[in-house]
C-alpha cells in the first residue's frame, strides 16, 4: 500500500517537473539566427544567455534575450548549428538549425514577415491541451482504481484462518 501511494506521488509530481520547462523557437534571418525563449507558462525568458555552436562544438556567437525573451545571433558563414538557451534555475533548451546567407532582399523580408507566425504557430504546439490534462486525470483515477480492485482481491486477515 504504501508503494503504491509513493508510486502515485511521484507520478503526480513527475507532471510538475515540466511546469516550467524552457521553451526555445529560433530561425535563420538575414543577419543571422533569431529567436524568442520562453518558459512553458508563457513567460519570457528575460536575459537569458543564448549561445550558437558550429559542428566543432566551437563556440561562435553569445548574445542575452531582451525583455521581451527575444535575441538574434549574429552568424556571418553558412553552416549546421547548435542554438542553447540556458535559463534561471539550471533550465536549459536546444536545438539545431542550418543557416545560410539570404540570397536578396526579398528572400530577408519573406523571413522578417514569417517570424512572428512561425513563432506563434512554435507556441501552440508546444501548449498544454485540456485533453492532456483530462487524459492525466483520467490516468490517475485509473490508477486509484486498479489500487482499490486489487486491495479489494486480497484475503482480508480474518479470512485467511
């Protein structure tokens, strides 16, 4: 009985570990890789350190996000990198992209006029959904009731004399 309870605390708290996961969104611009970091609650993530990396694992660029938990890391070579945001409390996010110099300036005002849709689109998917939540709950009860099925099956101590 008593592992079960544990085991069901720890799965209910396992839920609260990702509460406040750091979120990072980022795309190749003409001057470079822009991006937005945010916690998953929806709030920025304000001067944060946002570092690029080349395939040599090389350090090339570092920049903070503003207030608003935007940055742009100015990347001048075409190339395979590593984006990581690292945030308060030992939160950290990353992803890799490729980058290459924009070809013309239509190509670098297509690129300006996407963003925000990319990163709104970044910031749907990435929501917790009501049935997530439904889901979860319904794990949980199903879970209590399985405890209460199989507590219900054991020999009671008066019946095993």
């Amino acid at each position: 009985m008593k592992r079960g309870v544990a085991l069901l605390l720890s799965l209910a708290f396992a839920s609260a570990a990702q509460a406040h996961a750091l979120r990072l969104n980022a795309e190749a611009t003409g001057e470079g890789v822009s991006g937005l970091a945010h916690y998953s609650d929806g709030s920025p993530a304000r001067s944060e350190l946002v570092y690029a990396y080349d395939q040599a694992a090389q350090q090339v660029a570092r920049v903070r996000t503003d207030s608003d938990g935007r940055f742009l890391l100015p990347l001048t070579r075409a190339g395979r990198y590593r984006i990581v945001v690292e945030g308060e409390e030992g939160h950290r996010a990353e992803l890799q992209l490729s980058y290459a110099p924009p070809d013309s300036a239509l190509a670098t005002a297509l690129r300006a006029e996407l963003a925000p849709l990319r990163e709104d689109i970044a910031r749907l998917q990435q929501r917790t959904a009501l049935a997530d939540i439904v889901g979860g709950l319904g794990f949980i009860a199903g879970l209590f009731g399985a405890v209460a099925f199989w507590l219900a099956r054991r020999p009671r101590a008066t019946e095993r004399r």
